[in-house]
C-alpha cells in the first residue's frame, strides 16, 4: 500500500474549502484504517510555538506532541498572545483538531513529591501548564504523574490527585493526561492499577485520561512484544484502568528489555519490541481518532518523516 496515500489526501483535506469538508465528513463511515490513525510526533517550538505546527505538516504527522515552555526552568515567561493565536491560526489551517494535539509537561514537575517547595511549585506549575492549554486553545494536557521519593506511593498518588484536583478548579475544560510510567526508581504509574489509584481520586472524571507509552509499558513488564500482546495488554488496560479513559499513545520502541525498568526510547522496529507490536497497534480499532506520537531518537536516514511513512504503511485497509 502506498504509504504517503494518506498524508497527500490529508494535506489536500487541509486546504479544502467548505464544500469538500462537507463531503469529507459524509465520507467519514468508509474511512480507512489508515484514516483513522492520527500519527505525528513530538516536535520543537524553537523560533515560536506556531513553528510545531510547520513541523508536522512537514514531516506528514497528523498529530503532534510538544511542550508548552522551557524544560529547564520553573520560572517561565507567560505564552506571548499573538504566537499563540499564530499557534492557533495554523492549526486551523493546516486541519489539526485540538484532541489531536498533546502537550507534555516539564519534566521539573513531581506533583507526588514529599518536598515542601518541589510539591508547591510543581502545583503552580501544572495550573500554569493548564492554563497555556487554555491560551492555545488546547484540550489535552499529558504529564508523568510523579515520583514518591521516600514517601510511600499511596501518599504519593494522593498528592498528584490533589494536584490535579486543584489544577482543575483554577482552570476550566482542559484534560489531565497521565503517562504511565517505566517504573524507574520510585516513580509512580508504572503499572496500570496506579494510574487507576490517582484516577479514582480526581473528582472531576471527564477531565483526566490516560497516555500510553509503549517504551515505558514495556519496560515495566507489559509484553506488547509477545504474539498477541498488544491485544493482551490493552485488553488489561481496559480491565484495570477503562479504555474510555486512554486519549493517546506514545509510540516508541525501547532500548532496554522487557520489564527492565528502564526509561530508554528506541525508533520504530529498531529495538526491543519491534515491529510487529507496532502493526498490530496501528492495525487495533480501540487506538483509532486517538494521537498516536512518536518520541524516537529519529536517527539520520530514520527521522520522523521516515518513521509516520511506515507506520502508516503498516496499516491493512
Ligand atoms: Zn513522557
Ligand atoms: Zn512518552
């Protein structure tokens, strides 16, 4: 199957005036599977946050990762109103929906810590992620959960509950979005039933949902590797957590082995899940309309472009 098939409709769909928008979404019942997979990846917003979106649409992504800031710094300056409705503009344009679009949050943040000044300013930092969400008009918002430290992961997950529970008043309509986790060292979220914990303590239910990332389920003993794995894992996904709750996934292969722990991102088919787990992803009803992003090293000769190409080329319909 011709694998930028999809990528050259999508980018005529972009530019179509009403009346072929009309007719697209009369079409939308015989859409392909290739139509219903939303693959982008993660990408920069050096030069200006609207940059993200040139990006994807260079690369052929029809969904798209980014962060909302610097990485570095708790302290950062506020979203500059006209980048942000350049942002805006161009996803308009360029035909991106805000729930294909998944922010990530700063890596500083541990909304579980048992420290005094990391935990307050890790709170006012994810309202403050929440609320570019809002400037940029954004739905969804995607976080690693936290880490207990030398807590205890019940007091763990009751502060990240309390964070996002907070982060919710200050801030309306945006989406909490929890990554699950490698489960390295004492981070929580590596398995599905914590994810769960936090889950059952936000009071406001439509508002947090799940991210899964293959490179860290693996890693933390999810075999989407095995024959049937990906249909066995997200069967489990579903037991524990709802599926109604997963609004994206991270696709990543994973250096390390299974169950290793370790939080080491691989490209596509090139470590140690391989390929087939990712045809089978690509191939499951359950993870159509959803972002699915990549977060690979995107080495010379395999980059992003390459990568979208092939995942959608592994699609059966
Ligand atoms: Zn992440
Ligand atoms: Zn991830």
């Amino acid at each position: 199957m011709a694998s930028c098939k999809r990528g050259e409709k999508r980018r005529k769909d972009r530019s179509a005036s009403k009346m072929e928008e009309t007719e697209d979404s009369t079409e939308k019942k015989g859409r392909t599977r290739q139509q219903k997979k939303y693959i982008g990846a993660h990408v920069s917003i050096a030069g200006g946050i609207w940059k993200a979106v040139e990006a994807s649409v260079e690369m052929g992504g029809h969904s798209f990762g980014l962060f909302l800031g610097s990485q570095r710094s708790w302290q950062r300056p506020a979203l500059d109103q006209t980048a942000a409705a350049k942002f805006q503009q161009a996803c308009t344009q360029h035909g991106f929906n805000p729930t294909h679009i998944l922010p990530h949050g700063s890596y500083l943040m541990n909304c579980g810590s048992p420290k005094e000044d990391v935990l307050s300013k890790s709170q006012a930092m994810l309202v403050d992620e929440l609320s570019r969400c809002s400037v940029l008009g954004l739905t969804l918002f995607n976080f690693h959960p936290g880490a207990s430290i030398d807590s205890s992961k019940e007091q763990c997950i009751e502060r990240i509950a309390e964070a996002i529970n907070h982060a919710h008043q200050q801030i309306p309509a945006v989406c909490t979005v929890l990554e699950n986790m490698s489960g390295q060292g004492t981070t929580v979220g590596g398995q599905f039933s914590e994810l769960k914990s936090i889950i059952d303590r936000v009071r406001d239910k439509t508002r947090v949902g799940v991210c899964l990332d293959t490179c860290h389920a693996f890693a933390a003993g999810y075999d989407i590797s095995a024959a049937g794995g990906v249909k066995a894992v997200l069967d489990e996904f579903d037991q524990v957590v709802g599926l109604h709750y997963l609004r994206a996934v991270h696709l990543n292969d994973s250096k390390g082995k299974l169950g290793c722990h370790l939080d080491r991102h691989e490209d596509i088919g090139r470590g140690q899940i391989g390929i087939s787990a990712f045809r089978n992803i690509v191939n499951d009803p359950r993870l159509d309309n959803i972002p699915l992003i990549l977060e690979t090293p995107g080495r010379p000769g395999f980059e992003y472009d390459d990568q979208i190409k092939l995942l959608y080329s592994l699609c059966e319909d």
